[in-house]
C-alpha cells in the first residue's frame, strides 16, 4: 500500500504467504479524512516493511514517490516485463472455430490494415 502527499510518501508492504486480504475503507476523523486499511491473513508469521520518504522534488535526486519505488524494489527485486506478445493487440471470440476460419480472420485483419498479435479462440 502506498501513499503519496504533498509532503510525504509512505508505504506499506505486507508479505504473507497465507491466503491474505486488504480492506480499503473511506474514514474520517474530525475534519481529516482519508482511508482506512485493514490486512488480514488466515496464517502464518507477521512480517511487514514501513517506509516513508520526505525528501524535497528536485531535478537531481528522486522524488519522494520514487525514492519510496526504489527502497520497495531493493528488497522485492525488480518487476519482471510480461511476455512481449501479451503486449500487443489481441483479438477474442468464444465460438468454436476450425483452422479455415482461423485462417480467414487472420487474413482479415491483413487486408483491412487492423493490427492484430494474438488471435484467442476460446477463453
């Protein structure tokens, strides 16, 4: 969980390997409001990370959000991409197809210039 202000930025990184859950409700407190999150595990030990950063924006150094980025991927490791052809256009159709009209639609998409990376014929 993460949270950025125009003062600060925090997070909060809970690890669990038990089936867990996260809360997010709108509280208020006064004339503060806010939210409120809750983290709840059926098991297992209590571990959790805390950061926060107060650091002023510069053109030099990391901003607040970043420096709170960096710290996180420090101790996870860096986000690996997802695989390249997830990332193009995909085309979807839950009927049964034969390889015929496979071939047809691709040729489809060809002819009238429509891009096109991943043709699911099924969920």
């Amino acid at each position: 969980m993460t949270g950025i202000s125009t003062s600060i930025a925090q997070a909060f990184y809970w690890v669990n390997s038990a089936h867990s859950w996260v809360f997010i409700d709108e509280a208020s407190n006064g004339d503060t409001t806010g939210r409120e999150v809750s983290f709840v595990s059926e098991s297992g030990a209590c571990e959790f990370f805390v950061f926060s950063s107060s650091a002023k924006t510069s053109t030099r150094r990391m901003n607040r959000a970043k420096r709170i980025q960096q710290k996180i991927s420090d101790l996870t490791g860096p986000a690996f991409l997802p695989p390249l052809h997830t990332l193009g256009f995909h085309y979807s159709k839950y009927a049964p197809a034969s390889s015929d009209i496979l071939r047809e639609r691709n040729d489809n998409f060809s002819t009238y210039n429509f891009p096109v990376d991943v043709l699911w014929m099924d969920i």
